[in-house]
C-alpha cells in the first residue's frame, strides 16, 4: 500500500510540476483572497492582526478547494480513474498517495501565504515550531476529507458547487482548531496551542483511517 | 422486454412485485396503522398548541416564552432522532449482509425529516434567544453545532439529489452519511473547547422547575411530534419506493408506448401509401 501511495503521489506531483496550475492559478487566487480580506477589515492593524489566523486559515481553505478540484480533475479527465482502477494498484495506497499530494502542494502554499500574510497584516511571525506543527496537521486533515470528497463528488455533473457544501461542513472544526494554535503561536502563549493541536491530530487521523478504508468501495462506483 | 427491467419491490414496505392475497392484506394494514400513526400525532399537536398556548400558565421568570418550550426541545429531539434513524439506516446499507435499497430509501427519509426539524429548531431557538439573550444569535456551542449540523445535511441531501444508478448513489451516500455523522462529536467538543476558552458559558435557560401541567404539556409535545416524525419518515419512504420504481420502469413504458406509437403511424403510412 505504501509503495502505491507512493507512486500516486509522485504522479500527481509530476502532473503539477509539468503544468503548474497549483503554481500559477491557486497560488495567486490565494494571495488575491488576502488582499481583498485586508480590503474588507480596513487599513487598521491592530483589527488585521487579531484577525490574521482566522484569516489566513480561511484563505487556505479556499485555495484548498481550487486544489482538491484540480486533483479530481486530473483523475476525470481521459477516463484516468479507469486507468487507476485498472493499474491493480491499491485503493487505500491510491487514497493516501493523492493526499499526500495534495498535502505537500498545500504546505508550500501555506509558507508562501504565512510570509505574505504576516507582510500584509503586519503580525511578525513567532512560535515557528507551532506554526509550522499546525500546519502539518490541519494540512493532513483538509486532504484527507478533500480527497474523500473530491472522489464522492467525482463522478457527478455538479462537482464544482457540490463539493465546497460536503467539505466546507466537515472541515469546520480544522479551521476553528488551526486558527486557535495560530493565534496562540503568534501571541507567544504556544503552551495553550498544545491542546488544539491534539484536536487537529484526532481529526487528521481520523479522517485519513477513514478515507483509506472507504475510498475502495467509492472508486469501484466509477 | 421485461427482462431489462430490475426487479423492484412495490408496495409500502416493500413486499415484492408477486401481490398476492397476502401481501396485499398486509399492505392494507401496514397503510392502516401508518393513517392511525398520523391521525394519533396530528390530534397530539392540536392537543399539545391547545395545551400550550391556552391552558398552560405563563411562567414566573419567562412569561409567555416559556410557550416555546412545548415546540422547541421536542424539534430538537426529531431532529437528532432523524439522524440516528438515517445513521443507523446508511451502516445497515454499508454492511454487505444487510445490504438493501431500503435502508438507503429509508436513510434519506429520516434526514429530510431531520432537516425540516432542525430548520424549526433553529428558529424557535432564535425567537427565544431575541428577549431572552437580547440577540437572535449567540456562538453557544450547541447552536453552533446544530448550524453545521444543518449544513452538513443539506449537503448530504444534495448529494442524494444526484443522479445515477441507483446502487451507485446508495453506495456514495451512505459513505458520505457516516463521514458526516463522525463529524458531529469533533464539531461538538471543539466548539465547546473554544467557547470555555473565551468567555464564560452563555446565560443558561432559566432554571425554573418544569412541573404539573406544563411537564405533562411539554412530554405529549415529545410524543406527538415524534409520531408525526414517524409519519413524515414513513411517506417519504413510501414516495422513494415509489420513485425508485418509477425510475426503473419508466424507461421500459415509455419504449413501450413509443414502440405502439411507432408502430400506429407505420399502419397509418401503410394506410396512406397504399
């Protein structure tokens, strides 16, 4: 299983490697959400940092949604998820290797939007160690039930509208808990960040155990 | 022709297409005792409103609020109930020993009831929260979690509203049902974590004791809006079955009747040409 995820997440990866969507269209439509939330909030800094975690974890969510969609469309295109169904590759291993795809593109945008985040809403970054766990974690959970999604939503005409009102729902909680550490992080308390990260562990592994089991059955329905 | 068609099961609960003597008996009864199910709670909700807005006294702290308590617990108990039943219903589909589109059916009658539940539950709990919080909304953990529950199921019915083979959409449903259902307990205890943390726990509801008529009044509201949840679930499902059936032989007479209509306007050339 683990070798296959291996071989699907490098494929996925190469796919944006060669046509840098992630890099050209989600990186900058996240950067863009940024700004206009700075619009909304006004030129106050003080209003922009308090809000920055919540900000900046919501933008996540937003491009995570571009991301997941453009991970499903690589597989709906050219019937490519008849070609993983008939590869004999494992459906758990398929499942963790697209999200473990979708994983580390998201964890490179994430740095990308932390340093502009902090620029633009002018919160100096501290708490490294705790930022960057929170990261690790909440990017775990958001691709694990990205992925388990993006595959229920697959195979139907409405996937654009229908997957942002399955995933949003769900993620709530990874949201609530990340910005929680964040803003624990950035206000120097990292020691009250602890607790939610446990919470984003439980979720994350919850999610990925169940998508691995659950992603069989889902791939068979075509 | 009619091997194409899959077998469906007719009726109300599902007896099979062969409607012999016994089944349609037993059809006859089970429609029985569902109108009794539904007569039985609808005389509980006018008993319950007259109880409750008539004979009941206002309370001592609450006043006339206190009236909604006869409406707005007993929502929230459908509403949960609902989704233990559609729960319940999508693992029974999922486990391959018990694999039936009943249950499927029956899964997304009980959350469409859950829905409408929650929906009332979260307006009666606004009106209450208007004079008693002095705000249409407070992020009180359970409101919090009852909102997202009401999204997290509208999604759930969303899906369901796909088309596509049936077995397919049970399939991915059912999945879809569990996944969501996990959810509700992380929802709950962060939101509740995240509260404790900020500020102290909202202004709980008054304390008064509940007794004498308005105990009786708020436990026949429990009782009559649960029937009414039974009949509501009972002819959603009956309507699925329905429309399950409909679906699958649909197609089959609609060739038929084209194939006639063919087949009448062939004659007619015939009849023209010749």
């Amino acid at each position: 299983m683990w070798h296959d995820a291996v071989v699907v997440a490098g494929k996925d990866l190469r796919i944006e490697w060669r046509s840098r969507v992630g890099l050209n269209q989600v990186v900058p439509f996240a950067l863009v959400v940024l700004l206009l939330f700075g619009l909304a909030l006004g030129p106050d800094a003080g209003r922009l940092r308090a809000a920055a975690a919540g900000l900046f974890w919501v933008t996540v969510l937003l491009a995570c949604l571009l991301a997941v969609q453009r991970s499903v469309a690589v597989e709906t295109a050219d019937a490519g998820r008849d070609g993983l169904r008939l590869s004999g590759l494992d459906a758990g291993g398929i499942f963790v290797g697209k999200a473990a795809a979708l994983a580390l593109q998201l964890l490179v945008l994430e740095v990308v939007l932390a340093v502009v985040a902090a620029l633009l809403y002018a919160t100096p970054l501290s708490g490294i160690g705790l930022l960057a766990a929170t990261c690790v974690l909440a990017t775990a959970g958001l691709a694990a039930v990205g992925t388990f999604y993006g595959a229920v939503s697959a195979g139907t005409r409405v996937r654009e509208t229908l997957l942002p009102l399955l995933f949003f729902p769900v993620v709530a909680p990874v949201v609530l808990a990340a910005t929680k550490a964040f803003s624990a992080a950035l206000s120097h308390h990292s020691g009250g960040g602890l607790g939610w990260l446990g919470l984003l562990a439980i979720f994350s592994v919850a999610y990925v155990a169940i998508g691995t089991i659950a992603f069989g059955p889902l791939l068979e329905d075509g | 022709m009619s091997a194409l068609v899959p077998p469906v099961d007719h009726g109300l609960f599902g007896e099979g297409a062969r409607s012999d003597a016994a089944a349609a008996s037993r059809q006859r009864r089970a429609q029985l005792a569902l109108r009794v199910v539904g007569v039985t709670g609808l005389l509980g909700v006018v008993l319950t409103v007259w109880l409750g807005l008539w004979v009941t006294p206002p309370d001592a702290y609450m006043g006339n609020l206190v009236r909604l308590l006869y409406i707005h617990p007993s929502m929230a108990w459908d509403a949960f109930l609902a989704y233990g039943v559609s729960f319940l219903a999508s693992a029974c589909y999922l486990w391959p020993r018990t694999r039936d589109l009943r249950f499927d059916r029956l899964a997304g009658a009980s959350a469409e009831a859950g829905v409408v539940f929650t929906a009332i539950t979260l307006v009666t709990g606004s009106l209450w929260g208007r004079p008693t919080w002095g705000t249409w909304w407070v992020w009180d953990p359970l409101l919090t979690t009852t909102a997202l529950l009401f999204v997290l199921y509208l999604g759930y019915l969303a899906l369901r509203k796909v088309p596509g083979d049936p077995e397919v959409r049970a399939k991915r449903t059912a999945v879809g049902a569990l996944v969501a259902f996990i959810d509700v307990p992380i929802v709950y205890f962060s939101v509740t974590w995240w509260k404790s943390l900020h500020q102290a726990p909202t202004i709980s509801p008054g304390k008064s004791d509940v007794h004498g008529l308005m105990a009786w009044t708020m436990l026949l509201s429990f009782v009559a809006f649960s029937l009414v949840y039974v009949w509501f679930v009972a002819h959603r499902y009956r309507l699925a079955g329905l429309q399950a059936r409909e679906e699958a032989e649909g197609l089959a007479l609609a060739l038929a009747e084209r194939r006639a209509e063919g087949a009448a306007s062939a004659v007619e050339e015939n009849e023209v040409w010749t």
